[in-house]
C-alpha cells in the first residue's frame, strides 16, 4: 500500500523549499474530496443544461462500478464522455476559466498546499482533463505546469474520448512524469492513492495525504489570489445528491419562478412586499427609509437618488418593494425581456456623460431615482469601484446596502442569457433580499459644499461596504469581463452603429 510505503504529508517540511519542485496529484492530495464527480456535473450543467446533467447522473453508477470494481480510467472515461461529448472546446474552456476555480478553491487541503505553495516550481500530475483544471492551477494556485488527460477534438468539439498517452493514472502518470522531467528528479511527490506510488517513486521524497474529509479547507486570504469574480447558475458544489435535487426542483422551481415574478409585475407595490411574504420571498428591511420628495417644475426640487450597492438586476425592485413604491431606475444594460416583465421602469444609460447626466437630472426632477454606480454586480463580499457621475447631479443622496441569500440558484451571470437572471434567482426554494436604508449624505460631505464627485463617491463606497462588512476594490465592470468572459463587456451590434453593453 502507497501509504505503507511513504510517510503522511504533515511530516514534510516546508522550510526552505523554494528552489525545490513539487509534483502534487490533485483529487484527494490538493483537494479534500477524492472524488471529481462535482466538477464534471458543473460543466454538464452549465455547458448543456439540466438534461445534460440528468444524462450525466444517470450515467454515474456506471463510472463508480467501473472505477472500483475493474478500472479507475475506465470510470473517469465514462465521466469524460457522459459530461463533455459534443461540447464546444471553447465553452469548456470557458466554464474552467469562469465557474470552477471558487469551487475548487474552497475545497483545498491545508496539508497539501503547506508543502506545495513552498516550494519555487509547482507541478501538478492529475487524471482530470487538463483543459478542465488549468486555469484553476496556473492562475490561483501558482502553478508553473499542469500535466493531465489530454481530451480528443473534432472541428472544436469535445468528442468525449482521449488522446493518448489515455487517462493518466497509475504508470501512465509516471511516464508522463519522466518523459517530461527526463533524468532530473523532482524533490517531492505528493500523492493520495496507491495508483499514485509509481511517480511518487521517481521523486525524491514522497509523502501521502492520507483521507480526512473533515479536515478544515484552507481559507481564501491564503490563497496567492482572491477570487472576487466568478460564475455559473449553482450555488451549491453538485454532489450526486444536490445534482438529483437540483433535477427534481426545476420542474417545480421554474412556475413558481413564473408566479413570483408575475406578482412583483402585476400586484400594486404596496402589496407586492406580502405577496413575496406568502410565496416564499423574504424581504428584509432595516434602517429608516426617507419620505417621497413632492418634486415640481416650479421649486426646482429634486428627488432622491438612491445609491445602492450591486447584487442582482432585481435590487431596484427589491428597494421599490422595500418602500412600497415604484422607483425608477437607470441601468448601464438589461435584456429585453427583463424590461418588459420589469415592475418599475427602467432608463438605459448611453456611457456618454454629458448624455447621461442630463437624462439622470431630467428622471430626479420627476422624482426619486436608484442607480448601482458600480455597473455590474459581484457575488463576493466586495464592492468595486463606484462611478462619480451621480455625485454631481443632486446632493439628496441615501446609501443603500443590498444583500441577497440564494440556497440553490446565482441570479447573475456573465456567459449566459440574462434574460433568465430573474428566474434562476426566484427559482431558489427560500431566496432573502435585506434592503438596509442608511443615513442621508449630509450637505457638507457632498459636492455642493466643494466635495469632489470622487470624494462623495469613495465616501459613500466605504460607508456601505463597513455596513456590510465588505472590502472596497478599484475592480470595474471591465475587470470582470475580462476575467469571467474574456472580453471587456461590450458587443459590436450587427448595424455597427454603436456598442451594445453586455448587462449586469
């Protein structure tokens, strides 16, 4: 037995690493969980669907009888195929790069990444498709080179089988270790499994991480990059068990998605707040909302613009809700049908300031007004970078801190139609959105007593990030296109008469 023949991985010493390599298997050694089922159920689901997720569970008694009972790359071919036959290269690649890392990284043994983030060159050996955990490895762990299952291809599909040298496991991860190191032998080998002895062997220390599934994760401020921006529809890793509920609740989920979303359409704000009461939607409220502002032509007053913190598409309708009256809102972007089942209306902003700020002051001499001045949401505890402009349109400004809680369903996304951003957030059993209302801006901190647009912005930033225990971040909605779809967040329309902003 592997563990037999080398010591546990908390007798290897980390001091003194850094110009010593690390080869490090993945599930079980890098990761807590020995098994890669999770991972391979988030790109059915997010590439092909809940039927594609179905045939993907249904498919998985077979992978489990095969990798226990006859052959582990036999099982982890069945996953292969059953999870990625048909698929486009580039939407894999994309669900790697966007949806996988904040799982993976939650998931990260202590033990393990002691040893490996210790050492100056970090290999990772793994029976995973390589364009499947790449990204992860290179881009949040610091690793220098990933040697995995290379995938087979036709016209940029996924054909669901392998290129040799096949799924790498046991000797076939220890010729893919010599052919790639030739005589020069790693320092340490860290393996989980007796299939992984064969190339801890050629290393010249070897220690197994031994199974303990409830050994604490490490935790994110210890990794060598935060993950602020991720992606994807679940909530939830898709263990066998959540996958088959998630399966089961959709059919269920979607009209009632349909009911709630058609009550907080149809029903009178006033009413709209225990309607989601009786249907399952908890609105929070703290804090003391202000009074309507009586606006006219005539004294000039100006309503109050509500600056409100970026979680969903759904935060100016939660605020309405909140204060059980309809407020306009202006966004950067929205989908079609978004606009039309919307309860509230909805202003787009061109990104021309000049444009902008006079169509902001015309909506606010009508009455009161909500924008999310960071442009596009975050899921994290993170508020990015808050656009100025506001500041200089009216001085009646409120802060307003937004938090939502879903147990099963993002109601975000940045790779897929938004225009189901509404239904995957109320197709959750119990979702929560608390509205804090916090204290009007003070004339003194605004611009109309020489404040800076910049100042008032960064003030109110940092007041409902300390409200909500958030950190403030210079990140701006290109930063997370960049990161999450490869593109800065905009689409060239088919006329080429202007850019058409990707939403929220």
């Amino acid at each position: 037995m592997a563990s037999s023949t080398f010591p546990t991985v908390n007798k290897c010493t980390s001091i003194g690493r850094e110009k010593h390599t690390v080869v490090a298997d993945m599930d079980g050694t890098l990761l807590i969980g020995r098994s890669s089922f999770p991972y391979f159920a988030l790109i059915a689901f997010e590439v092909g669907g809940v039927l594609r997720l179905l045939i993907y569970l249904l498919s998985s008694p077979i992978a489990a009888l095969l990798y226990y009972f006859i052959s582990e790359s036999a099982g982890i071919q069945v996953l292969v195929f059953a999870s990625m036959a048909g698929m486009k290269l580039s939407s894999i690649e994309s669900v790697a790069r966007a949806v996988l890392p904040k799982f993976y990284s939650s998931d990260l043994h202590p033990e393990t990444w002691r040893v490996f983030s210790s050492c100056g060159k970090r290999c990772v050996l793994t029976a995973n498709p390589r364009i499947m955990v790449e990204p992860f490895l290179k881009e949040f762990l610091g690793a220098d080179m990933v040697l995995g299952t290379e995938i087979a291809s036709y016209k940029g599909r996924a054909t669901g089988l392998i290129c040799n040298p096949g799924i790498l496991v046991g000797d076939k991860k220890a010729q893919v270790l010599k052919k790639t190191f030739g005589d020069e032998k790693p320092d340490i080998g860290l393996g989980d499994r007796v299939t992984d002895a064969p190339f801890m062997a050629l290393c010249k220390e070897g220690y197994i991480v031994p199974a303990k599934p409830k050994v604490k994760t490490v935790t994110s401020d210890k990794l060598p990059k935060p993950i602020i921006f991720h992606d994807g529809r679940l909530v939830q890793k898709p263990t066998p068990l959540m996958a088959l509920l998630i399966i089961l609740w959709i059919p269920i989920g979607f009209p009632l998605a349909c009911l709630r979303i058609a009550a907080g359409s149809l029903l009178p704000m006033k009413i709209v707040y225990y309607a989601f009461k009786a249907l399952g939607v908890r609105v929070i409220v703290k804090g003391t909302p202000p009074p309507p502002v009586e606006t006219s032509k005539t004294n000039h007053q100006s309503g109050v613009l509500f600056i409100c913190s970026h979680r969903t598409l759904l935060d100016p309708i939660f605020l309405s809700t909140a204060l059980g009256r309809a407020i306009p809102a202006v966004t950067y972007s929205v989908s079609r049908l978004s606009e039309i089942i919307s309860p509230i209306k909805t202003v787009r902003l061109s990104r021309d300031r000049a444009m902008d700020a006079s169509m902001i002051k015309k909506l606010l001499q009508e009455g009161d007004l909500a924008i999310c001045p960071e442009g596009t949401t975050c899921r994290e505890p993170f508020l990015l970078r808050f656009s100025a402009l506001f500041a200089e349109l009216t001085d009646e400004l409120v802060p307003v801190a937004m938090v939502n809680r879903m147990s099963m369903f993002h109601g975000t996304t940045a790779r897929g139609w938004k225009g189901m951003d509404p239904f995957y957030f109320f197709m959750n059993p119990s979702p929560v959105y608390e509205v804090t209302f916090l204290n009007k801006l003070p004339k003194e901190l605004t611009c109309g007593s020489q404040k800076s647009s910049h100042e008032v912005a960064n003030y109110i930033q940092r007041v409902i990030a300390s409200t909500l225990s958030y950190e403030c971040t210079s990140f701006t909605r290109r930063d997370k296109y960049r990161a999450l779809a490869g593109n800065d967040g905009t689409v060239v329309e088919k006329t080429n008469k202007a850019n058409k902003v990707m939403g929220c």
